[in-house]
C-alpha cells in the first residue's frame, strides 16, 4: 500500500512538471498524456529550452527528476526562428 502511494506521488509529480514545461514552452498542457505525440512535442521543446539529446533521454527514462528541473527549474522557452 505505501509503495502503491509512493509511485502514484512520483507518478503525479512527472505529470504536473511535464504540464508546466509544456505549458511554459506555448504547447498545450494536455499535450504531455497524449503517447508519441508527447515525443513529437519533446523533441522540439528541448532543443527550444537550450536542452540537448542527452536532456530527452533524461527526460524519457527518469521522468521524476529531468521534468521538474524543466517544469519549475529556471530554463527559459525561446521560440525558435524560422528560417528562409
């Protein structure tokens, strides 16, 4: 039972961190439940966090720890610029 409790907190914790990063980088909240359309998203919201590939492979295999530094650390969204 604790255990369950515990990893429902982890759980709830990746979810709200990976809403704020989301929401901070102009995507929509609801983006981050959607499977492999919150991989298409995450690829180019790193990069726009001045993240590289390392940060996704943080952020897809310990979720709980590369989220929140995301979601409420002090990285800050640059909108990418197009190019011609």
């Amino acid at each position: 039972m604790l255990l369950g409790l515990i990893y429902f907190a982890i759980v709830l914790l990746s979810v709200v961190a990976m809403w704020k990063a989301f929401a901070k980088a102009g995507q929509p909240g609801w983006a981050c439940l959607v499977p492999f359309y919150n991989i298409y998203v995450l690829l180019a919201v790193a990069k726009a966090f001045g993240k590289g590939g390392g940060f996704v492979v943080g952020l897809i295999l310990l979720p709980f720890i590369f989220w929140p530094i995301l979601g409420f650390g002090g990285a800050t969204y640059t909108r990418p610029t197009a190019t011609p």
